[in-house]
C-alpha cells in the first residue's frame, strides 16, 4: 500500500508531496511501536496522538495520517476523523488480503470461544486472530492491520456497549462467518433490555456474507435461523453425557451415527462454546480426530478461569477479567459440588446502569447454594448486598490488608469481578505469599 492508495481509501488530503510512492509497512496507531516504514494515525481520544507525531517519526514513522494541519517533511494525509479513518483502512486491508473472516459477538464468552475456534482451525489453515481484547471500533481495525497476505482466517471479536456499533464493525469486516454466543445482561444499563441486546447482537448479520452459528441452548436464540448448537435435542450439533470438574469437562457428540468422547480443560458451563467452536471446525472440513487433539491441549485465556494453586495448598480460580450475572451464576454453580472449604472474593459487576441494584441483589440468592463457605464483597456496588457474615471492602488493596491478618490453607478461592477493580492484585498476593 502506498501513499496514493491511502488517499484514495481515506478521501484525505495531502498536505505535503514528498515521496509518493512510499510503502506503507504497517499502520500503528502507538508512536512507541512504530518501526521502520509504518503509518503513525494520530488518533484524538483520552490523549491527542498529534502530540507523539516527532516521536512517530524518530522511531521510523515513513507517513502520518492527522486531523490538523502540521509541518513535517514525511507524507502527511490530512483527514476529517483519524478514528473513522481507520475503519476506512481496515476495510481495504480486509479486501486486499481476503481471508475468511470469522466474527464472534455474544454478551459472555468471546474471548474463550474466539481461542477454541482458534485452536481447532489452526490445525489446518493458517489462522489471525484478535488481540488481548481488541474488539471495539478502535481494536477491530488494529487486527486487521496485522494481517499478513499469507492468513487464510481471521477471527474477530466484536463489542459493543450500544446500539449500531456491531453493525458498524460487521459493515467493515463483512465476516464469511458470524457466531452469536449467548444474550445476557452486560450492558443491560445501556440497552434497557435483553430483547434490545439481541438487536444489538444480530447487527453482526448486517456485513454478514455466510452462515450465522448460535448457541441452540439460548433462550433468545434458539428460533434464530442459523447453525445451533449445544444440549438441546433439536439442535444441529447436539452434546451428551456430560461429565465435568473444576478443571475438565468430557462429553460425546454423534456424527454420521458414530460416537465421539470429546475432553477439554474447561468447566460446564463453557461447554457451549467448545461446541460452536467444533461446529465450525466441521463446517470448515476439519477432521474430528484433528478437532479432539486440538481441544485435548486448549488452555484458558488469562484471567479467565485460570485454576491455580498456591504454597498453602489453596486452589485458586482466576476469574477476575470480566463479570456479568450470567459468568458469576456459571461459576457457583461450578463450585457448589465441591466439599473443601471455599472463599468466595466477589466484586461489583459494572455497566447496568439502572439495573446495578436489582441484578447484584440476585447474588445472595446464588451463595445460599453453596456450603462452606466464606464471604467477601469488593466495590461500591457490593457494599449494598446485605449477607451474613460476609466481609465487605471498597477495594482490592483493602481487601488484602484484610487478607493478610488471616491464615488461608487447603480452601478453594475464587476471585471474581468486572476488570476495572483490578482483583488479579489478589490473586497475586495469594501466589506469591
């Protein structure tokens, strides 16, 4: 891509004509990543990126992209918008590599879902996927810049806390492929309802060039016209005889009338999402052998149901990235089974809006089921929950100044928030005391 090319993709202008015929290496949006021959895009957000044009191109910026005018001697490409800008290019690197591009929206579970289907088509295709949680109108864009003319998939998550944001992202990528995961509750405080999530969600069809697949189990999705999967009987793939642990699950799949054991090292309640991601294997002609050894070696993503043990012989599930009411019901469900005692290190779920109260007072409800066990709240919101006995601190430094008066031995700890409360602190202090 040159010069020429972006001015023609991004209707900019260009403020100065040096070297027109530069190649663009790469688009970076971070001056500090910038190496030799990449575009530096300014972008105006929390910070202006105008303000790290000079050190852009001291780290080998070979053109910028601004929404001001400025004096450098590099092509400059002046534009309205940087942000629109680069949905512009990401959609001309999309045509230009052509890979098969597999979208995943879905209120929980992307991240996981995203690395299944990752694992299983990289047996055979060579395979881009999302980066750390780079699913937003920013994020999407800066995947599909790191694209390289030799992927033949890309799988992209798409997030949206509002309505026409999935459709914007699907109008850019316009995805061979769309997974739908669940409808819950994360953003309800935006979007007022389930039933206006799921608009949200099916935005992901407007780009769409190919099949939809769901999970068949959902409630809200179960009557969509797509690919299903899960336990239900009516599904297209259907799973059986579902055993499962803290660490593992096992269950069968029939296929052409033959009987198939699959193990993956995840709880039951992410087995949905194992199931999306096999259903998808197959429809991409990938063989079931090839598909159950790829599933054999998936590990979770970090932060996300991470199982670890301490030197006080404490198990410790790390499950602090995200939280909404559909992941914490998963989980305790998952732990209710399980005899030693427990921890239970619970923070605020964020983004309900009107719904915070209602849906955090749902959480006692979930605890009465489970025995021995420990409370703690974390965060302003929990602060509200009223539990017996449980202990309640507005923050993840409080709580290990707590933490740190107690001797915690032999007890399953789980440690579960939404992302801003930082309580992989906690985690941390556990491992390394």
């Amino acid at each position: 891509m040159n010069i020429i090319d972006i001015l023609k993709t991004t209707q900019g202008t260009l403020i100065n004509k040096i070297n027109l015929n530069t190649q663009i290496h790469k688009f970076k949006i971070n001056s500090k990543e910038i190496q030799k021959g990449d575009c530096y895009i300014a972008l105006v957000g929390n910070t202006d990126g105008h303000k790290y044009i000079q050190e852009a191109i001291q780290n080998g910026a070979s053109s910028i992209i601004v929404s001001r005018k400025v004096s450098y001697n590099i092509p400059t490409i002046l534009v309205q918008n940087t942000t629109k800008t680069l949905g512009f290019l990401a959609s001309f690197i999309r045509k230009k590599y052509n890979p098969k591009i597999i979208a995943i929206t879905g209120s929980v579970g992307k991240t996981t879902t995203r690395e299944l289907i990752y694992i299983i088509l990289n047996q055979k295709y060579q395979c881009h996927q999302s980066k750390k949680n780079y699913n937003n109108h920013i994020g999407v864009p800066l995947t599909l810049f790191d694209l390289n003319p030799t992927d033949e998939i890309a799988i992209i998550e798409m997030g949206m806390n509002h309505k026409n944001e999935i459709k914007y992202l699907s109008n850019m990528v316009t995805p061979n492929i769309a997974v739908i995961t669940n409808i819950g509750t994360s953003h309800i405080g935006n979007l007022g309802s389930k039933e206006n999530i799921l608009k949200a969600k099916l935005e992901i069809k407007e780009g769409l060039i190919g099949p939809l697949f769901v999970n068949g189990d959902d409630k809200y999705l179960k009557d969509l016209k797509a690919y299903k999967s899960g336990f239900n009987h009516n599904n297209d793939l259907t799973a059986y005889n579902l055993t499962s642990s803290l660490t593992k699950s096992t269950f069968d799949i029939f296929l052409h009338n033959q009987k198939y054991s699959i193990n993956v090292n995840l709880p039951a309640h992410l087995i949905n999402n194992v199931l999306i991601a096999i259903h998808i294997g197959l429809y991409l002609n990938i063989d079931i052998s090839t598909i159950i050894k790829a599933l054999n070696n998936f590990k979770s993503y970090n932060m996300r149901m991470n199982i670890l043990k301490d030197k006080n012989n404490n198990t410790i599930i790390n499950d602090c990235y995200n939280s909404s009411l559909e992941s914490l019901t998963g989980v305790l469900k998952l732990i209710q089974k399980e005899k030693q005692k427990k921890l239970l290190i619970i923070g605020d779920i964020n983004e309900l809006g009107n719904f915070t109260s209602i849906i955090h007072q749902k959480i006692p409800t979930l605890l009465n089921e489970i025995n021995n066990k420990n409370i703690i709240f974390v965060g302003p919101k929990t602060n509200h929950i009223n539990y017996e006995n449980a202990m309640h601190f507005n923050n993840y430094q409080e709580t290990i100044n707590y933490l740190k008066s107690q001797k915690i031995k032999d007890t399953l700890i789980l440690i579960k928030a939404s992302r801003t409360l930082k309580l992989e602190n906690i985690t941390n202090y556990f491992l390394q005391n």
